[in-house]
C-alpha cells in the first residue's frame, strides 16, 4: 500500500514538473496584441479598470481589466445591437518582483502581433459562433496571448496575462444561455439559492464550485451542458449607472499545483457600455494562497458570500 502511495506521489510530481514546463513554453511562444490610443477609423471601444487585491486576498497589489467591446453584427439594426467582449487581465506578480510589467522590444515580437480581427476570430472560436466547430471545454487563455502597451517612448507587456471572451446577449430567459453570456435580462439567483436547489436534487454529491483542489470531494458536473454564467444581483452605482454581478457555475477539477485558468474571472460584475469593472480570480490566488497566508475554507467562504473586487471609481 506504501508503494502504491509513493508512485502516485512521483507520478503526480512529474506531472508538475511536465505542466511547469509547458507553461513556460507556451509563454516563450505567446501572442501581443497592442492596446492603443483610440483612432479615427476603430471598430472597437477599449475600457481600462485597475481593482485592488487588497480586501479580497490581503495583499496591497491590483488587477487591471482591459475590455474591448465590439457589435457583433454591424448590419444589426436593433436600437440596441448585441455586442462581444474580449477581456484581457492583468493579474499579479506573485513568484518574482513587485512590478507586475516587463519591458519588452517591440522587434523581438514583430511576428507575433495580432491584429483586431484575428482576436475577433479567437473569439469566435471560445463562444460557440461557428456552426462547423468543434469545440472543447477550453475557452481561456493564460500567457499565451499577452497585451503590449506603450509607455513614456518604451513598450511594456504583463507577466501573467489572462484572456477570456463573452457574448453580450440582453433577452428573455427563455432563450438559450451558454457558457460565455452576459444576459442582464436573467432572474437573479444567488450562489446560496443554487446551492439550496442543487443539494435537493443531487444529494449525494457535492455542490461543484465548492470542490477546491486539496479537498477529497464527489461532484458530477458535465462541463459541457452545465456551465454558464447566472445573474446574481442588479444595483445602482453613485454615477446612476446600473451595475450586474454575475458568478460562474464551473466546478474545480486540476490538480491544486496546476492554475484551473478555465474558472476565468469567476465572479464578476458588469456595467453595460463600460465593461466588466470588478471581480474575483479566485484560480490565481488560490494558487498562491500558502503565500498570501489564506485557507481552501477562505476561499470557499468568499464564494458563497460571492466577493468580489471593484474598480475604485465605482465605490
């Protein structure tokens, strides 16, 4: 029995080993897209928000959110067309300095810039829009598709950069809402009134986005069919604005030396015209919670009381 332990022990070891060294790969080989000043002619509109992680992860750091925000169909004649969002994130250095930025030359990745419609194209292929693809339960990006922006004459691109998609779809519940969906015309329900429902029908397994990795958990979550973003509450900000705080059903499943990257930004809150302005990246603190001095009931904790980040000048 001994034996059998200290071989999965090695083979869960190298596994790490192997997954390290891929990511370090994978960011050796990544993509920039440049994040401009605004022009005449673009087809886009970018919105920038830094949150603070001090609150939620008790470490005096920040988040920044880049959203760039699109009409999905420029034929659309709708008052108010439906819209996608591409949201690249900024997340902290946590394994090396304090400064969450490298300098970069603009030279050295020439061959790897990504123009505006290859990232429509990206998204596209992570939200369901094309009929003829086949598709996996990947739909994120970690430190394979970096932002570069220009500063004082130099270019900078971010160490841990995470890229991530969503359809703006505002219509009856009625309607299908896959995983990817900002729908700000959904009935409310908090992560509390799932939990209560999901116990009553599946009693003898666990409610999946409390099975963090370190745990011994039952859960049953078909990925494909089950997740989806749900519409927790609707409130009003200082500035008269409406904001809309979403959460995502998805469960844990990596192993806990791994970043579960797919959980994304797994709570968020969202602001129609001006983007996603808070939430949680609860997959990359966890990560480092032994160095942020948190627990795996911490973090269950602030899911289920469904915390969040916000930009400041929204609160």
């Amino acid at each position: 029995m001994e034996k059998l332990a200290q071989n999965a022990i090695r083979r869960f070891t190298l596994l790490g080993l192997f997954l390290i060294i891929c990511n370090s790969y994978l960011s050796g080989q990544a993509k920039y897209f440049i994040i401009e000043p605004k022009k005449e002619n673009q087809n886009y509109d970018l919105h920038t928000y830094k949150v603070s992680t001090k609150t939620l992860y008790g470490i005096d750091n920040s988040v920044e959110l880049y959203n760039i925000v699109y009409i999905n169909n420029i034929y659309d004649k709708y008052e108010d067309p439906e819209k996608n969002l591409i949201l690249f994130s900024v997340l902290p250095n946590l394994e090396g300095s304090s400064d969450n930025w490298k300098e970069i030359s603009l030279d050295s990745i020439q061959s790897k810039l990504l123009s505006i419609g290859k990232l429509k194209n990206l998204f596209q292929r992570n939200t369901m829009s094309i009929f003829s693809e086949k598709y996996g339960e990947k739909t994120k990006y970690f430190n394979e598709y970096k932002i570069v922006i220009r500063k004082d004459g130099k270019y900078f691109t971010p160490y841990n950069c995470l890229l991530q998609f969503y359809a703006i779809r505002n219509r009856p519940e009625i309607f299908s809402n896959v995983y990817g969906t900002i729908n700000t015309k959904l009935n409310p329900v908090t992560v509390s009134d799932f939990e209560l429902i999901f116990e009553s029908t599946y009693t003898k397994t666990d409610f999946p986005i409390y099975t963090l990795p370190n745990e011994t958990y039952v859960a049953t979550l078909d990925r494909l069919r089950d997740r989806r973003e749900y519409l927790s509450k609707k409130w009003e900000l200082k500035d008269g604005n409406s904001a809309f705080q979403f959460w995502t059903y998805t469960d844990w499943h990596e192993p806990d030396f791994y970043y579960e990257y797919e959980r994304g930004i797994d709570r968020f809150i969202y602001v129609p015209d001006r983007g996603i302005v808070g939430g949680s990246f609860d997959f990359y603190f966890y990560y480092h919670r032994q160095k942020l001095g948190m627990t795996t009931l911490d973090f269950k904790n602030n899911i289920r009381e469904e915390k969040v980040m916000l930009a400041e000048q929204y609160q």
